[in-house]
C-alpha cells in the first residue's frame, strides 16, 4: 500500500515537472496568439489581460498582407517536394530493385554528395543563380531544394524496396510489365508511407526555408512567406505589433494543416531511418 | 572489397580534383591588357575609324587605338559634353556651344558656334545634328557635314541627351522622355514616348533601339514602339548601347547585356569590375570602358567582353556537361573488368540509368559544381563585380586573421556550441525519460503529441516571437520585470553589449527540442521491455535506472545529435541575421553571417568560399572521425 503510494506520488511529481516544462515551452505560441488578438492601446495599457475584444482586425489585415505570399511558399515547398518524392521513389527503387553495371559505385557517389554542408556551396550557388538568369524565379528555389533532399529519400525508399520479395518484380516482369510500369504499379505503392514521410519532411524544411529565398528573390510579388512576414512587419511598423504577430500565426496555418493530417509521421516517421544501430 | 573501395575513393579524389583545376581553368575570362595611363572620367566616346575617341571630365579628348594605346591627345579649352566622328574628322560638342573640328592626326581644323550648350551630337550620312540645352530653348541643329551651313533648327520639348542619324532620319531622345523621329527630307517631325527619361539611341535592325533611365529597351520601327524589354543596371544609371549585326549590347551601371533583335536577352548580364563608360560592339566582341574606383578612368580598364549570350551561358552548362561525361567515366574505370561485359548490359538497362539521370544531373549541378567551385575559389580574388579572377594564394586566410571578424566568430560558435551540448543533454533527454517512464499509454502519447507540436511553428516565426519576447519596450521579459518593481534590471537585451549573445542563447527557453526529444525517445523505445524489466529486477530505480541502464544503452542516439548540432550550430546563423546582425557593434558575429555578407551585400566571393572551405573542413573531420569510431566498433550512425 505505501509502495503503491509512493509510486503515484512519484508519476504526480513526473506529471507536474513534464506539464510544467511543457507550459513555458508553449509560451511563445500563447503569446503570439495572445498578441496577435490585442489592438495596440489594449498591448499598453493590458499587457497581461485576456484580450477582449479580440481584434479580429488584425488577421484580415495580415491575411491581406501575406495571402499571396504564403501561396507562392505553397506552390514552390510543393513543385519542391514532388520532384524529391519522385526522384526518391524512381531512384530507391532502380537502387533497391535493379541489378545494373555501376550500381554500388553510383550509390557511393550519391551518398558521398551528402557529405557536401550547405556553407561550403552557399557562395557559389548563389553565383550560378546569378549566372543563369535564375534570380528573382521559382526556379532559384524550387531546384536547388530538389538538389539534396532525395538522397536521404532514395535511402529509405531502398531500404524499404529491397526489403519486398523479388518474385513480386519477377512475376510482374513475366507479366510483360516494363520497368517504368512496375515501378509505378509496384514499387510506388509499397515505398508510400516511406514517401508520405520524405514528403512531408521536405515540405516542412522548404516552407521554413528563410536565407536562401532572401537571398535569391528580392520581388516582393514572388517572395515567400518567411520572408514576407519580416516586410510586412517593416510596412506595418510600431503600430502595427498585432497585425504583424497575426501575420506570424497566419503563415503557421499551412504547417498546421498538414500536421492534423498526418501527426503520425511527425511522430515516428521523423526519427525513423535517422538512427540505426 | 575494402581495397576497391579505397582505390575508387582515391580515383575519384583524383579525377574530382583535376576536374575542378581544368572546371577552374575554364571559367577563366580572356584576359585584357593595355597599356595604363590614367584622365578623368570618361564624358562622351565615339568610334572613329578602327579608333575610338573619348572625352574626358578634364577637358581632354583622347584617341586610342583598338589596343588600347594612345594615339594622340588634345586639351581642350572646355568640358566636352558629345563628341562623335565621322569622314576622317571628330566632332567634340563643348558646354560652351562650340563643336571643334579635330583631324585624324590629332590637329585642330575648325570651330563651329552654335550658340548654346552642347548636350548630345551625331555626325553621320552627310549630316551634323547638334542638340543645344538652354534653359528655355531646347533645339536640334542640323548641318551639313561638307559646308558645315545651317540646314534647319528643330525645337524640342526638353533637352536631348542622345541623337542617332540613319535610315532617311534623324532621332532625338530627351529629358521627358520622348523621342523625335524627324524626317532627313522635309524635317517633319513625330514623336514616341519612352516611360522614363532617354538615354541612349542607336539604329538596330530595320529600326532603332532607345533605352531609357527606368532601365527599359524599346524597338522603334516605322515610327512606333514595336517592342520593349528591361536591361539589368543601377536605377537612373544612364545606359549605353553598342550594335554589332544582331546583337546589341546595353551597358547600365556596372551590368552589360545582350539583346537579338527580337529583344530576346541573349544569356545573363555580366557584372563588370565598375560604372560602365561607354560600349563598343565589333564582330562578336563587345568591349565596354569602365570608371574604376578612383573615379577616373584607368584606360586599361578598357576590358573586352566576348558576347555576353555566348560566353555566360556556356560556362555552367559545359562544365555540368563534363562534369556529367567525367563522372560516367570514372564509374566505368572503377568497374573496369565488367566493362566489356556489361556494353550490352548497360544499354539493356538503360531505364536505370535514365530514372536516375535527374537526380544526378540535379546533385551534379547543384551540389557538386558548386564544392569543387568553392574548393578552387577559395584561393582567388573572385568577386560579384568582377569577371576577371586571378589565384592569389593563401591571401583570402590572412584575410580572416587580419580583418578579424571571423575570429570573433570563431568565439561566439565555440560558446553557442557549448550551449547547445548543455541544453541538448538536459532538458530533451530528461523529459523524453520521464515522459518514458509513465505509466499511461494515453498520457504518454497525449504528452508526446504536445512536445511535438511545435514543431511546425516556423522557425522564423518563433525567432521573431522571441524578438518580441526580448522587446525593450513591450516585451515579455521587461513588462514582468517592471511587474516586479525591477525597473532597474530591464534593458534592450539584444543591443546591449552585455547581454546580447547570452539572449541569443536563452531563445528557445526551456530548449525542449522536439527533434531531440524523439530521438531520445525513440532509443528508449528501442531497448525493450526484458532489459529494463531485469534491471528493476535488480533493484534499479529513479535515477539510478537512468544512469546505469537508459543512458548506456540510447548513447547511439546521444553521439548523433551531438555531431548533427555541431554540424548544424556551426552552419546556421538564422538567429543572429533576424535578431542582432552580428551586433552590437561585433559582439554576436558568427562565421557563418560573415560568410553570408560577404556573399551577398560585399559581393566578395573568393573570401566567402574560403571561409566556407575552412567551415567545411571544420564540420568534416569530427564527422569522419565519428564514422570511422562506429565503424570500428561495429555500430554505424547514419546520418
């Protein structure tokens, strides 16, 4: 009996240190939302207080100003995204499942590209962008980030294909299946959960993205959401502190979205394949 | 099979290495030389014969051959505002309203006054067009070429800064904006408006090109604009455009490009070494006169340029093209013995290699093009404004001791790394034990849901929100101080010398990172329930399970975030960028911000590439040595 006690007093004491870590490590986004529902005379005059009435304002005032932006950090973190799921599951499967002159010495080579940190090329990329007329397109974006993101994709889904029995391959090749088809009708469907998670793994990294759409897009038309909250925090100014932190919550929507959807994947998914021992 | 490994690594170390070296000899730019003698700044140029005259902010005309060197030189009483030449004579316009006559061996042949400032002139098909700014009377003189007699005075609306003479007309760009398009018959005259204020002038084609000071082109053909572009330049920057079969070439500022006479941009523009003076076009070589940064003209800054479309486009995609061939090459050296034996087999399996031709074209391109550019630049003078790049040895390294800022950063990464290890082996891996140590499966994932979630707040956004947070003014931090009567402790934590870095550290407070934290919690996971039922067994609990069973057994997990935050800590400078830009005053530079600045606002491309060669190094070694230790116990971390 006092065991037992001491243990829930124990499991309480667990509760009270993870939910208390886990309140102020919220903090921030409290504040954001609560900020970003404050006019600027309640931030003065009721910095602590509930903030009634909520000023809606503020959020149409940040959607008018960031809606275009957010879509352009839509459209590019999507192509972006595509093309890595694509090439990921096209070369995890020509790795995973064929057999063909070169094919260790290939993969080395793919795997030593990963050894290649994003300092070392920042300079020089920026240089190509330049020199091929890229700056200010979606181009400057979307195919740098598609340059690096499916290596560890093509791993996974490698790992996961050359884990399938080869007789599903053989067979579908009796069949008169070409490689292109049983690619798609074979091999896509078993690497999707792996691709789900490269997918959304990607699209969180280039949605977040922030140095290289600033540094290689200065159109405010095509600028990206990240970026776009800092200007339109420079146009909105001192006054504006509850529009521009709406402006923060308005381009977290998207995350949002995607992770009710697929929670699963954040919480496993992120980790698997990260760490092998 | 280690042994191949080894000889493919250092093979292809080898064919990586010479490729880069002849990658880098290529980029090469032809050199220019001439000899070197300085004036002021170039105000007016004109070809004259194979020649070419320039007049100068110290009142000198000059007259180079196409090499460069000087043929004569002339004083003149005056500032020369337009020269131009035609028929063995060169025409120099003067502010006074004088045009002097000066002869091909460098004498004085005659004077022409007409009456008012000179802002532009044009001598070409028999006729001499003057344009004369006064303040209220804005007018185009046209003589003839032989007799030098008044053939016919034209008003204008506003000054003209360019005259152009061809195709049965006369042309006039002005102050407003618009451009004259008069009849070399009758002199009738019409008009065509440009959006800003006109700059330059020159027949192109059937038509005529005009650029104007808001950086736009327009084709002009049978008396209306037919089609309009922009030319990259300095805004307001007067541009210059030179004509040479179908390419014209527009220097603005210090960017020169390329036109077809469909507008069609022929390549990128290049970004030469200083404020374009002046441009010239023969056969396929464009040759533009530079300001240097003395503001005078260094004429060996006379730089030819072949054709910007052909020379700028080539480089990247001939190089990825041998990249690409260099690259198959050494993957057959390596497999050499199935060489012959797998022709067959290759072609067979071409689908293979053509599902993983975009990947590698992409890396190749991307990644790869840009390391061995890095690697070889490091040790050059290479920079955003210049094309001509020369080796200058280890000087880019001295660099960074003498400038010192990159030792202030090197400081400042140390302790933000020191910093990481202490937050990154506390708060996430004790919490991912607690949480592991629950009881309740539906707590545990409720728990595990809310640590992750924050995740997807971008992390821009929770750096601004700490911005807020650390706000002088009406942040968080000061507002609770002044709550607790602490008037006296509050500051603006970011730009004060004191407290600037320590903040930057403390973003993120309490540091329970959600990536960490499903590592950690993920090794938990993974050593089973029969371990730690047997440890319990044992007797073990509370922290000691922790420290003799937990921690030995998710040590994997504990030396992979560690090398991936090192990595990581020593790249990113997102933080400092938003919050501090390296202040106050050098207090919070990092290595990386200065690699970033050099990059993009100082244009010092070379100096980035060191420091992110040096970077790179620093970041590679504890990851093979990592590598190389689990290799050798027989575990592997992949990263």
């Amino acid at each position: 009996m006092k065991a037992r006690l001491k243990r829930n007093i124990n499991q309480g004491l667990i509760y009270a240190a993870v939910l208390t870590t886990l309140t102020v490590a919220f903090l921030p986004i409290i504040l954001m939302l609560g900020v970003s529902l404050k006019t600027r005379y309640q931030l003065i005059v009721d910095f602590w207080g509930f903030p009634y009435p909520f000023a809606f304002g503020n959020y149409a005032e940040a959607v008018k100003g960031v809606y275009a932006n957010v879509g352009n950090s839509l459209i590019y973190a999507s192509a972006a995204t595509v093309l890595v799921a694509l090439l990921s599951a096209m070369g995890g499967y020509v790795f995973g499942v064929l057999d063909f002159p070169g094919r260790n010495a290939l993969y080395m080579l793919l795997i030593s590209f990963l050894m290649i940190p994003a300092i070392l090329i920042l300079t020089p990329r920026l240089a190509l962008i330049n020199s091929l007329g890229l700056r200010n397109s979606p181009f400057a974006l979307i195919l740098p980030w598609a340059s690096g993101g499916q290596i560890m994709g093509i791993m996974l889904v490698r790992s996961a294909a050359s884990g399938q029995p080869k007789e599903i391959f053989e067979s579908a090749r009796i069949d008169g299946a070409g490689e292109f088809r049983s690619f798609w009708s074979i091999s896509i469907p078993i690497a999707l959960p792996i691709l789900t998670t490269i997918a959304v793994m990607n699209f969180m990294s280039y949605y977040n993205d922030y140095l290289w759409p600033l540094t290689v897009i200065s159109d405010e038309k095509r600028q990206v959401a990240t970026v776009a909250i800092q200007m339109f925090q420079s146009n909105a100014g001192d006054n504006g502190v509850g529009q521009s932190v709406a402006a923060y919550a308005v381009i977290t929507v998207p995350l949002l979205v995607m992770f009710i959807f697929s929670s699963r994947v954040y919480m496993s998914g992120l980790t698997s394949g990260a760490v092998k021992t | 099979m280690k042994k191949a490994m080894l000889f493919f690594i250092i093979a292809s170390a080898f064919a990586l290495f010479a490729l880069g070296a002849s990658l880098a000899a290529y980029l090469w730019p032809a050199g220019y030389s001439s000899a070197r003698f300085e004036s002021g700044g170039v105000i007016a140029s004109a070809a004259f014969g194979a020649s070419r005259v320039y007049s100068t902010s110290d009142n000198k005309v000059f007259c180079l051959n196409a090499d460069g060197e000087r043929r004569w030189e002339f004083q003149m009483s005056g500032s020369a505002s337009a020269l131009d030449a035609a028929g063995g004579a060169v025409y120099v316009g003067l502010g006074s309203g004088r045009v002097v006559l000066i002869s091909e061996d460098g004498e004085q042949t005659g004077v022409l006054d007409t009456g008012s400032p000179i802002s532009a002139l044009r001598a070409a098909d028999g006729l001499l067009a003057v344009a004369n700014a006064a303040p209220n009377a804005n007018s185009i003189k046209v003589y003839s070429l032989s007799a030098l007699s008044l053939l016919a005075e034209l008003t204008l609306n506003s000054a003209a800064n360019a005259i152009e003479i061809g195709g049965g007309r006369i042309y006039a760009a002005t102050r407003r904006g618009d451009v004259y398009l008069v009849a070399q018959s009758d002199f009738t005259m019409k008009t065509v408006r440009l959006d800003g204020e006109g700059a330059a002038l020159r027949l192109f084609g059937a038509g005529l090109l005009a650029a104007d000071k808001s950086n736009g082109l327009y084709y002009i053909e049978d008396g209306a604009i037919a089609l309009r572009d922009a030319f990259p330049g300095d805004n307001y920057s007067s541009a210059h455009i030179a004509v040479s079969g179908g390419t014209a070439a527009v220097g603005a500022g210090n960017a020169l490009s390329a036109f077809d006479t469909g507008l069609k941009k022929r390549g990128a523009a290049l970004r030469l070494g200083g404020t374009i003076q002046a441009v010239y076009a023969d056969g396929d070589r464009i040759t533009a006169v530079l300001r240097d940064e003395n503001a005078t003209v260094a004429f060996d800054a006379l730089r030819s340029v072949a054709v910007v479309g052909v020379f700028k486009t080539a480089a990247p995609l001939s190089a990825a093209a041998a990249l690409a061939v260099s690259f198959v090459l050494a993957v057959f050296a390596f497999d050499l013995r199935r060489v012959k034996a797998a022709a067959g087999l290759v072609y067979k399996k071409r689908r293979a290699y053509i599902m993983l031709l975009p990947t590698f074209a992409l890396l190749i391109l991307f990644a790869l093009y840009p390391a061995f550019q890095a690697l070889v630049m490091a040790f050059t003078d290479w920079s955003a404004a210049s094309r001509a790049v020369s080796f200058v040895g280890l000087d880019n390294f001295r660099l960074m001791v003498s400038e010192g800022y990159f030792l202030i950063g090197i400081k400042n990464t140390l302790l933000f790394l020191a910093s990481y290890f202490i937050k990154v082996l506390t708060v996430p891996l004790g919490i991912a034990a607690l949480v592991f140590s629950l009881r309740n499966e539906r707590a545990k994932y409720w728990l595990r849901f809310f640590i992750v979630l924050p995740m997807i707040v971008p992390s821009i956004v929770m750096i601004l929100m700490w911005r807020n947070i650390f706000d002088p003014s009406n942040g968080l931090i000061n507002t609770l101080l002044r709550g607790f009567g602490q008037e006296g402790l509050t500051r603006a934590w970011l730009a004060d010398e004191r407290t600037a870095l320590w903040s930057l550290m403390l973003v993120g407070f309490p540091f329970l990172d959600a990536f960490s934290f499903l590592i950690y919690y993920g090794g938990l996971i993974s050593i089973g329930g029969e371990v730690i039922e047997a440890g319990r067994l044992d007797g073990a609990k509370g922290l000691r399970m922790f420290f003799s069973l937990y921690l030995p057994l998710i040590k994997a997990q504990i030396a992979t975030l560690l090398l991936l935050g090192f990595i990581a800590q020593l790249q990113d400078f997102n933080l400092v960028l938003v919050l501090t830009k390296g202040g106050p005053g050098t207090k919070t530079y990092l290595p990386g911000y200065e690699l970033y600045l050099n990059a993009t606002a100082f244009g010092r491309y070379g100096y980035a590439c060191a420091l992110g060669l040096l970077m790179f190094v620093a970041i590679f070694i504890p990851s093979f040595i990592s590598n190389y230790i689990s290799d050798r116990r027989g575990k592997r971390v992949d990263i």
